[in-house]
C-alpha cells in the first residue's frame, strides 16, 4: 500500500522518493530535480525525453531558466497569461538546472506552473520538482491514484480520500511551447491553446 497522506508525501519528496500527486492536467510522477534519473528508470523513459521542471509559481523557477531582460518580458507576459495552467514553456537553461533532467539536451529546461490546489501546496513546501506524467513511457498517461499505485508500486501516491476533492480533471496534457530565439514553436497542442 503506497497511498500516503499529504504531509507522508512531502517529506517523502523533500527526501528524495518518487512520488505522485494530481494536477490541473494528467496525474505527476516527481521528484526533487536532482534525483530524475529515478523518473526516468521508473517509466522505462527514453532520455531524450526531458522532464518539466513544475513550481508553485513562476518566481520559483526563473532561477532555472537564463536570457536576455526582453525575453524575460516576452517568457513573462505569457505566464502572466495561462499561468497557473496547462502551458509548459521550454526555455534556456540555466546552470541552476541538473544535466539529469533534460540528459541529451540540458541547454533547455520546460517549466510549469499548474492551476492545482493541491500541487501547489505540495509544490510550495517542496519547492519545483522534476516531473512528468504517471505513465509507462509510449503508454496513455493514468489518470487516478488507484491506477498509479497499481503500476507503480513502490511509488508514494496521495491517499484517495485527500485527492477525491480534486481530481485531474480533464486528463489532457499541458501544451508545450519552445522558445527559438525569436518567437514559439508549439512541441504538443494541448489543454492551453495558444495562437501564434
């Protein structure tokens, strides 16, 4: 049995153990950043796929990410935006970052900040976590604690009675967007839809 309280949770976090939480999209796999590798064996995920750096707000993460005083302006006016919410913005790293997170590219990191009460008070006593969704890498991301726990063990997830509250409600991921340099390449459309 690996369904924990919040207060199980957090420490478990802040000691460095895989754990599970819902967000405003798909249900998290995290861990604090330096310890991703766990993700990383956890899902039999390819390590060309990055993992997203999630906070409790945009001021937790700017540390992480580096550019020029417009493109913090330009990073900015988008988050003010759809932060909290189901947009990932994928932007210079910064050497804030472990190389753990992003292995094959760690010159760029993808940030979120989720629309989730309950990740928020998670991610606000844990500071950002590396995360990503509950899920065997190729395979449909989970979607309740119960389902998590069974493919994942030894996994600390959030008891039901503390999640059926708030649940991930629409079960889409958040949309990804890349910086260039110059303007946004969308990566995955997703729960945020953006027009440029």
């Amino acid at each position: 049995m690996t369904q924990v309280s919040l207060e199980v949770l957090i420490a478990g976090a802040r000691a460095g153990l895989l754990v599970s939480f819902p967000t405003d999209t798909v249900p998290a796999l995290a861990v604090i950043p330096e310890k991703a590798a766990l993700i990383f064996a956890a899902k039999q995920r390819s390590q060309d796929k990055p993992l997203i750096l999630m906070a409790a707000s945009g001021s937790d993460l700017w540390s992480y990410v580096q550019g020029s005083d417009r493109e913090y302006r330009i990073w900015q006016e988008l988050t003010d935006k759809y932060w909290p919410g189901g947009l990932t913005l994928v932007l210079p790293a910064s050497a804030s970052v472990p190389k753990v997170m992003n292995p094959n590219d760690p010159t760029t990191i993808g940030i979120r900040v989720p629309a989730s009460a309950i990740a928020q008070n998670i991610l606000r006593q844990t500071g950002p976590l590396a995360t990503t969704s509950a899920n065997f890498s190729g395979q449909p991301a989970l979607q309740t604690m119960a389902e998590i726990e069974a493919q994942f063990p030894d996994i600390l997830t959030l008891a039901t009675t503390e999640t059926q509250k708030e649940v991930s409600k629409i079960g889409v991921p958040s949309t990804v967007a890349k910086w260039t340099g110059t303007n946004w390449q969308i990566l995955r459309q997703g729960a945020v839809k953006l027009g440029f």
